[in-house]
C-alpha cells in the first residue's frame, strides 16, 4: 500500500536541481539536499527545517591559504551561486538552471554565510588543503575529496554537522519510524552516515569503494536498473 510508505529523496544537488524529481514522483516528505545542509518540506510547514551554514569568514582565510593553487571556487546560498569565473569546464558543478549566478571574488560577491563551497585546485595542493582545514577548523568544518578532471581537483568544504544521516533521522523523527523500517539506497561515500541510520543498506553495484562496507545488500548498477530490481525483490512485487 503507498500510503504505508514514505520516500524521501537524499542528494548533494541543491533544491532548484532535485525539486522537479520530488514532484514527478509526487512527494510530499521532507528533501535533504546539499548533503543535509538544507532540509525541508515544501508542503508542510510544520517540519522545522534545517540550513546549516559554513562561516564566510572561515571561508575566505581558507581561500587566501589556497593562493595559486586555486583555480576556481563557488558557493550557494539557497538559489544564489556565487563563483569565481563562470566557464564551461565548472557548468556541470553548478546547476545554473533555476539559480542566480553571481560572478566575481567571493570576497567581495558573498553576502552572507553560505551553504557550503566547492574548490577547484592543483592536485598537488589536495592534501595541503585537507591538512590546513583539520588543523584550523576541526571543530567547525570538514572537507571531502570527491573528485577529479584532467585540469582540477575538487574539495567539498562543509559544515562539520552536515550528513544526509543527520537529515534523515530529523525525518524520520517527525514521522516516528523506527529505525528498522528505513532502507537507505546510496552509492556515493556522502551515504555513508544516510546507511549508519538505516536498517536496510542498499548499494549500488558501481558505487563509490568506500560505501560498499556499509551495506548490507548490494543491487546491480544504476544503468542496470539497480533500484528497480531490488524494491521488487524485497517487496515481493
């Protein structure tokens, strides 16, 4: 019975990039997006919704740390993106549709506290970057190497209490599910803390290495149709 059962959709895409998916599929639950940075419901204004913040400041001594070694940089506020030069190689990243580009040095373009930021940098410069973040902001930020192209490399600076965990137990809570009725599907390690809360672990067969000791159920590919073949095995469809 659908009524029984709640989807959520859990994403590191911003709103404006994964609301037309909630709505083809015809939600009304909660959306975790920006990774658990932003979580709301768009038809229920009692959920309390979550916008978890990094300091611009933090941000910008980061940046200066950076140097040359930085190539490009952008950072959200909602629907506002704020990058450093907007080109071709980047388009992928933002999301521009539905958004506002602002153009320039964050410095001086950034007008609050952002969402989060990501930084294209000189490979070499990766492990630099991790260290001065662990080292200055540990209490506060956490960084994520989550990929790479054959002119830059990226690093995730977020909020240290942002995880698609976090905003799925906030969900879960609001609804009173129990634990052992989640099933999480993942198959990137930002569904690492999203799979600490679940009961049921489900990976995909090309998932990120470091997500498949989490699950316990490993389905076929997304292009094999992954999803699909596992919700109609385990509920017997």
């Amino acid at each position: 019975n659908k009524a029984e059962h709640k989807i959520l959709i859990a994403t590191g895409r911003p709103f404006r990039s994964s609301f037309f998916v909630y709505e083809e599929i015809g939600l009304n639950t909660p959306i975790i997006n920006y990774n658990g940075a932003l979580v709301s419901n768009p038809y229920d204004e009692n959920f309390p919704k979550t916008d978890l913040r990094i300091s611009r400041e933090s941000l910008f001594d980061i940046l200066n740390y950076c140097g040359k070694n930085l190539i490009n940089v952008f950072s959200e506020i909602h629907d506002d993106i704020y990058v450093l030069k907007y080109d071709k190689l980047i388009h992928p990243y933002l999301h521009v549709d539905g958004g506002h580009l602002h153009e320039g040095k964050l410095q001086n373009t950034l007008p609050n506290d952002p969402n989060g930021s990501i930084l294209f940098v000189k490979q070499e410069f990766v492990k630099p970057l991790e260290e001065y973040i662990k080292k200055n902001y540990s209490d506060t930020l956490r960084s994520r190497y989550w990929g790479e192209g054959d002119l830059f490399h990226i690093v995730e600076i977020y909020n240290i209490n942002v995880n698609k965990g976090c905003g799925l137990e906030s969900a879960i809570s609001y609804y009173n599910i129990k634990k052992e009725n989640v099933i999480a599907i993942g198959d990137g390690h930002n569904d690492i803390e999203m799979f600490n809360i679940a009961n049921v672990k489900v990976a995909m067969g090309n998932s990120h290495p470091e997500l498949l000791p989490h699950a316990n159920v490993i389905t076929k590919s997304n292009k094999d149709k992954g999803v699909y073949l596992f919700l109609k095995d385990y509920f017997k469809i």
